[in-house]
C-alpha cells in the first residue's frame, strides 16, 4: 500500500478547532516524520449561527460541512469532538472513526473574575451557558444561582463574560487547556459535582471509509482505552437516542487493570428528577456495557424525559 505523501486536515475555523488540529498535527509528525500535512478550514453553520442550536438541527451543525468537504475528496482527514458528533444517527455513509486520540480533561471548569468557587458564588450570580446538561445540574446543586443563555467559541465568550453579559461562566477544562486558557479558571469541578457530557475531552479522527491508506497511516495515534470509553458512551446515546437538548450526562472509565465501568445520568431541565445508572462491563464488551447502561435509564422513564424536551 502507497503510503500517502500529504494529509490534507479538514476542520472548523474556530481557535479552539484549530488549536486541536495542530495536535493531530504534531503526534502525526512525531510517528510518520515524512508526511506532510495541510490544513483545510470551513466555517459550519454552527458557528455562523448564534441562536439556539435545536433549530438548525442539533449538533450535527457542526459536523456537517466537515462531512461534505471529507466525502467530496477535499480533504483526508476530520478532526471532532466526540461530544459534537450526533450518537442518534449513524456517521455519514462512507465515513468511519479511525482513531480516538487520548483522553483530555473530561471535568467543567468554573470562570469567575473575583476567583470564587461555585459554593462561594452569591445568590443571584449569572452564570453563561446555554447546555441544558449544565444548567440541570446547577438547578439541581445551586437552585439560587441564575442562569443566562450565552453560545459562541470559548474565547467569545470569555469576551463576554468581561462585557458584563454574566457574572461567571463554566466551559470545558480540555478546551481551556487546549486554546491555553487555563489562567482563567477558579475552579474545576468535580465529575459528582458537575457530570460531564458523554465523549467529554476526546478528539476523533475521521476518514473515508474507503481511504485505507489514511486510515491505516492514522490508526496509530488512537488510545484503546478511549476508544473502549468512546464506544460504551456513544452507544449509550445512541440507544437513548439523546439529541443536542437531551439533559444526558456521563462517562466511562477504563481502569488500569483494563475494568470499564460507565455513569450516567437523565434530568428534567429543572433538575428536579434525576435518573443514575452506574455499571461495570465484567466480560461485557464496551458496547453492550453502553446498552446496558442505556436499558437501566429506560427502565427508570428515561425515554418520557428525553421525548418531553423538543429538539
């Protein structure tokens, strides 16, 4: 098999997308020296757009234009977060995963300019976020916080936040850390105190299904234990099949000793009912560990909280 001179890397213009892209980037040259690689920017609908995203179809908005671009043969390779990429529909015919890279952060983090943590933020403290995940949570622990509907990339709304739009903010950890933000963050919450989104902190490669060479050239950055945490978490959502406005949180956890477990969690908005599911594989493979996870939820009226909520 020929092995390809240039990988061209197609991926959302955004700092953050960017900054991901240089990682790939980076461990690419450290394991094949020789090849070459080329970035290949688009802007999605999801970043054009600054409504809410259940009326451009979810999360997919994201994806979308990185698919088309990947599938007409512009580009080689998609780099995605796992928690952009839709589980209750396949991925785009012709394409497959080839690698999930090792797993960043998966915890939130909280921004707030007086250095507070989330336990000392005064009643009344707006925080920015617009994920219903989030949002759940905080009404569930800080019924007396508020929150305020805030969307666009981590440094936009760090832009925001200093333009008085909200008083305190919580983002991802890994994004902060990959767009080296870190100074900013007074606080990063615990997975019991804020559960993370399902695919939290794993970047995916993405090829066409029929490019064998790029994805046996790429296959060697992937982690097998994200790729066991990727898979149970994935076909959890897929069986619930939790859109971008299901309040669905969780994680797998790939032990030292190779045992995956995975939590997971459904709320109403309010936070007001909250459904736990909490399994270990044993001998299970990931994906049956996933399903089972996703059957015990069902079984405590996962499936009602999920349809109440229009996407």
């Amino acid at each position: 098999m020929s092995v390809p001179e240039l990988i061209r890397i197609v991926t959302r213009s955004s700092p953050m997308a960017l900054a991901q892209v240089e990682r790939v980037r980076g461990e690419l040259a450290a394991l094949h020296p020789g090849i070459r690689t080329e970035v290949v920017p688009v802007t999605t609908s999801g970043d054009r757009w600054m409504g809410d995203l259940a009326k451009l179809g979810g999360k997919g908005a994201f994806t979308k234009e990185v698919d088309a671009a990947l599938l007409a043969g512009e580009a080689d390779l998609a780099v995605h977060c796992v928690k952009d990429i839709p589980a209750d529909r396949p991925l785009p015919a012709g394409t497959t995963f080839a690698a999930f890279l090792a797993r960043d952060d998966i915890r939130d983090a909280l921004i707030h300019p007086g250095g507070l943590t989330l336990d000392q933020l005064p009643p009344g403290t707006r925080i920015g976020t617009s994920s219903v995940r989030r949002i759940a949570q905080l009404a569930a622990s800080h019924p007396e916080l508020e929150c305020v509907p805030m969307r666009g990339n981590a440094n936009r709304r760090l832009e925001k936040l200093a333009a008085g739009e909200a008083d305190a903010l919580l983002l991802a950890a890994a994004g902060l850390e990959r767009i080296g933000r870190t100074d900013v963050i007074s606080e990063i919450l615990s997975v019991e105190t804020m559960c993370p989104p399902i695919g939290a902190g794993i970047l995916a490669l993405q090829c066409r299904e029929a490019d064998t060479a790029t994805i046996e050239l790429v296959s060697g950055l992937g982690a097998p234990a994200t790729h066991r945490e990727a898979t149970a978490e994935r076909m959890l959502l897929h069986v619930l099949q939790g859109h971008c406005n299901s309040p669905i949180a969780g994680y797998a956890r790939a032990e030292l000793g190779g045992e995956l477990s995975l939590r997971a969690k459904v709320f109403t908005p309010d936070g007001k009912r909250v459904l736990n599911a909490h399994e270990w594989a044993g001998p299970l493979d990931p994906a049956t560990l996933g399903t089972s996870v996703a059957v015990a939820l069902l079984r405590q009226g996962a499936r009602e909280l999920i349809d109440e909520i229009p996407h």
